[in-house]
C-alpha cells in the first residue's frame, strides 16, 4: 500500500528563505499567474498553498463514484489574456480560446430540485428569464447574488 507523502512537508517557518521579494498565497490561476510573472520579472517568490494539490480550480475530484471539474472550464475566456501576462508575449503568440458550449449559447446544465429535464446555463446570463420563471419569489436574491459576484 502507497502512504501519502505530502503531509509531512507541511510549512515550516525554517524552511522559508529569507530574500524573498513576494509571498504568494494560493496556488490557483490567480495565484500561480501572479507568481509566475513575478518570477518573470526577477522576483524570488514563494508560493504557499493549503491543499495537497496545487492547481486551485484547474484540478478535478472524485466524489462517490462521480467526477467533478472544478471549474476551469468557466474561465476560458480568460486564458488568453492570463497565457499572454505569464508568458510576456504578445496576443497573437499565445493560445486563443472560444466560448465553449452549444449554439444557442448553453454551456452547463444543471439539475435543480428533482426535476428530470436539465437547466441550460447560457452566456450573457441569458438562461436568467427562465430561471425567475421557476423562482420568481427569488429574484430580488438571485439579482442580488448575481450583483455580489460580478464584484
């Protein structure tokens, strides 16, 4: 049987240099992007990360048998710009990305409650009419939402 190794190289206050110029917490996109152009710059950086996977939502995981995507996928429109900052090349050197997702704008669908027919997520928030059609007692907190997440 294969014993896990990664908990016993936990943070140790004695094992951080002390020329450091940054300290970056977290390893996901944000983290690792700010990291690396840093780096790129010149800068000794040291990335710290609480998970035994570093990665944030670029990883998946397994879960009763299923497995989930973290949500990279979601940032797609994203990458681009995030390739070209990390890289310090220009756009057209970096990969390009389209929308993911089906013609009428859907990229996710979801299953809310016990319903047996999905719910299209689509881009530009356009799956929103049909979902104060199913909650319209919620809009006022999915507009809220939706507020607190676009800041």
């Amino acid at each position: 049987k294969v014993k896990r190794q990664g908990y016993s190289n936990r943070f140790n206050m004695n094992k951080v240099p002390k020329d450091l110029d940054a300290v970056v917490i977290g390893s996901g996109m944000g983290g690792l992007s700010c990291a690396a152009t840093l780096a790129r710059m010149g800068k000794k950086v040291l990335v710290l990360e609480q998970h035994t996977v570093a990665g944030g939502s670029t990883h998946s995981f397994d879960f009763k048998g299923y497995k989930f995507d973290s949500g990279l996928h979601y940032t797609v429109p994203w990458s681009g710009p995030l390739f070209q900052l990390t890289t310090l090349r220009q756009p057209e050197k970096v990969p390009q990305f389209k929308k993911m997702g089906r013609e009428d704008g859907t990229f996710d669908q979801i299953f809310i409650g016990n319903t047996k027919q999905p719910f299209n997520v689509q881009h530009g928030e356009k799956h929103l009419p049909k979902l104060y059609e199913m909650f319209p007692e919620e809009k006022a907190a999915i507009d809220a939402f939706l507020r607190y997440s676009e800041s």
